[in-house]
C-alpha cells in the first residue's frame, strides 16, 4: 500500500491538472467545419473540440433539435442542458448551406479546412454540391465524416435512426434486462456517445495518414454497426453456436460472481473472478466450501453452479451494510463498491481531483461545473473552456477571420438571410436574459 501511496503522488505530480490551461492543446491548428445536429455528430466535434481543434458549428434557421430537447422541459437562462453536454469549445455560425451564396462562403472556409463532418441524411451533402470528389477538388487533403444510423449504402440506409433506433438495430436492447422481462434500452445515449467517440477516433487516424501521404479521405460511418461493435463476445458466440445471448440481468454470462446485490443500506457490485479473488470473498463470507467446490473461474460459469453462487452471496450481502462489503472487499481483495446515485458521483472527491469534473468560468453563462473527457495527459490535457453559444454567436467572427469580409459586407448577407443569428421568439436559441450584448463575442458586431 505504501508503495501505491507513493507511486500515486509520482503521477498525480506528473499530470498536474491544477496547471490545466498552462499546457498545450495536442489538435490546436486542426480546423473542423461541422454541419451536425442533435447528440451523434456534435459528440463527435465535441470530443476534437476540447482537444483544442477549431470547430466551426453551422446550424439552420430553426437551429440544433437539441436546443429544445431538454430534461422535464428545464431550461437554465435559456440553455437547454441535452444541448450542452457535446458543444463545447466551438464556433457558431447561422447559416443554411442549401442557399447557394451560403455554400460558396462555406467553399471558401473548405480551402482552409482540414475536415468536414455531417450527420445530416445520407445524400443531402452531395446535393447541396458539397460532396465528397467536389469538396476534394478545392482541397484534396480535406477529410470528410458522414455518420448516420445506417450508413450511405446497404438495404436500411435513409431510414431515420435515433439513439433508442440505433441501440435496437445493432442488438443491445434484446440483450439488455432481465430474462423474464422485455428488452430494455440504455438509460442514456450509448449509441450516440459511443458512435461519436469512433468518428472522433477515425478523423484522428485519416489525419494521421494525411500527415505521411499529404491525401485526404472520405468516412462513412453506420452507428448501428458501431453498436455491434459494442458487444463484446455477443457476435462471435451466436456465429460459433447459432444461439442468441440471452438477457440475464446485471448478472455477467462471462463472469462469475460478477452482479449487483442488495445490502441492507443500498446495491453493491461486486465481482470476484480469479482464484484468488474469489478465495478472498468466500473467507470474508465464511463460507469456504464455496471455494472448494467452485475455486476454478471456468467451472463457476457453468448455470448449475453459478446459481448456487450467486444465491448465496445475495442472502450474504442482505445481511450487511454497503460500507461493510466495500471495507471487505479491501481488506480480502475482490472487487466490490456502492453502486452510487449521479448526485453522488458529482459530489466525489475522487472525481474533483483527477480534474474529471471541471469548473470553468464562461462568459456567457457564468460558473459552470460539468464533466470533461477522461484521459489525463501529462502534456496535452483536454480542457472546457466555454459553453453552447446562441444560433449564429460567432457570424462576424469567422466571417471576418475565415472568409475576409468586412463589416458590410457581413450586414449584407444578413439582410439578404444568408446568415442568421437566433429569433428573440425562441428563448432557447437566444443568449442568457442578463447578457450585455458584449460577453463572449470574439469580435465586436
């Protein structure tokens, strides 16, 4: 333990994560044009964006669905939270690419771009004139992305897919529940998260390729694929055996003991896989005949046995509290923890200093604490550095930097309604009611 103690301090001290905004960005210099919608393609310019990537957001009129999509109809000063979690860190533009004076300004941004992302209908890009061949004739090392539930070829493509679609189609609700219960979907949107981290991953690849072979690449990417992709040993068992995986529960079919048990105080996880883990719990429980009986992993999976195992630690765990089982599982080693509430998850020390849960000050919105992404690089950390902005925040700005134009020319297109910035009817695309017209602007209006 000690020698943990302080190997602990050794990283800690290497990462630093107090030094956050001193350290730099590992995707600064990789401009993103982003013409995505709801929670799959945003996640995915999300996750360059707070890598330090230039992510410029193009929205319609009407704006992101997200931007009305929101828990029990809650707002905060006009912000819809479902909209904030994946558009961090980005540059927003209001402005239809289907206007053809908006799709030569967008032209113009594609020469100085690096990549560009849609999640929009398969086809609709290529009708607009921005397909991939055209996009690559004015830039051939752009890097283009089309993610959508099924992708641009195949018997499924132009259906409509939405997370709770995506995690049906790609065969994780029938797997997911209770044996004597209907399937069940994932409480959040797994299929979008995951699918989006892909996308991001890819990019990184095709930009990676770039660097060696100076070529550009088209993507295409099917979030129902993805979510097989997701299935662990699912795919190879049903090959191998012609059976589906059946719902078993939080019971692992892989795993045993590997569940969630009631205590007398509330659930822990537990697991216990190899021999000696599982010598650990069974001297804990007092009940090694258990171990004797069942010391191989491979023999505990068989149903029979499983059974009896996991029988017996549930009337185990039932008679103790969660705090008795987790000091246990330190003091035996096997795995066990409080299966812990979100409120209690923001709320962890654990999380507050690794620097997984952030707070950062925003110019719009004031004090924000949200979760940013995991990995905790000792030299190019991730960092959240400012919220969602209104439909068409960032116009002048990039209008101004990207494109060259100057002040009048820029009221012109607005007045002709090539771009846009958010209708004071729609509070949820509007900024805050106490902003001054001023914080957070880039570049004055």
């Amino acid at each position: 333990m000690e020698h943990l103690e302080k190997y602990a301090k050794e990283i800690e001290k290497l990462v630093n994560s107090g030094q956050l905004f001193d350290k730099p960005e590992p995707l600064k210099g990789v401009r993103v044009l982003e013409v995505c919608y709801v929670v799959l393609g945003p996640a995915a310019m999300d996750y360059l964006a707070e890598f330090g990537a230039e992510v410029i957001k193009f929205e319609g009129q009407k704006g992101d669905q997200m931007r009305f999509v929101t828990p029990y109809a809650y707002f905060w000063k006009n912000m819809s939270p479902g909209m904030e979690e994946q558009n961090h860190n980005k540059y927003w533009v209001g402005m239809h690419l289907g206007n053809p004076k908006a799709k030569e300004l967008f032209l113009e941004m594609v020469k100085k771009a690096d990549v560009v992302a849609d999640n929009l209908t398969p086809g609709r890009m290529a009708a607009w004139g921005l397909s991939y061949p055209e996009l690559s004739k004015i830039n051939p090392g752009i890097i283009q992305l089309h993610v959508s539930g099924y992708g641009s070829w195949g018997p499924w493509t132009g259906r409509t897919s939405y997370d709770a679609v995506a995690q049906s189609m790609g065969g994780l609700s029938a797997i997911t529940g209770f044996k004597e219960r209907g399937p069940i979907k994932s409480g959040v949107w797994i299929a979008d998260w995951s699918t989006a981290l892909m996308c991001a991953v890819a990019i990184i690849m095709a930009l990676n390729y770039r660097e060696r072979t100076g070529k550009g690449q088209f993507i295409d990417y099917m979030q129902a694929g993805n979510v097989i992709r997701l299935l662990d040993w699912t795919w190879l068992y049903t090959y191998l055996t012609g059976q589906d995986r059946p719902r078993s529960g939080n019971r692992d079919l892989a795993i045993c003991p590997s569940d969630l048990f009631d205590c007398q105080d509330g659930w822990v996880a537990l697991a216990a896989f190899t021999e000696e883990e599982f010598k650990g719990l069974c001297t804990a429980m007092n009940r090694m005949d258990l171990f004797q009986q069942y010391a191989d992993p491979v023999v505990r999976l068989k149903e029979e046995n499983a059974a009896v195992i996991l029988k017996a630690i549930d009337e185990w765990t039932r008679t103790k509290k969660v705090a008795e089982v987790e000091a246990l599982g330190q003091q035996y080693g096997f795995a066990a923890s409080h299966v812990i509430t979100t409120s209690e998850a923001y709320h962890s020390p654990h999380f507050r200093k690794r620097g997984t849960i952030q707070e950062f000050d925003d110019a719009l919105y004031g004090k924000m604490v949200e979760p940013c992404y995991p990995p905790r690089m000792s030299k190019t950390p991730s960092r959240l550095k400012w919220a969602q902005r209104p439909l068409g925040f960032d116009n002048y700005y990039v209008l101004t930097t990207l494109c060259g134009l100057s002040a009048k020319e820029i009221e012109q297109l607005e007045a002709e309604g090539v771009i846009f910035k958010w209708n004071p009817a729609v509070p949820s695309l509007c900024p805050p009611p106490d902003w001054d017209g001023k914080r957070g602007l880039k570049l004055g209006w």
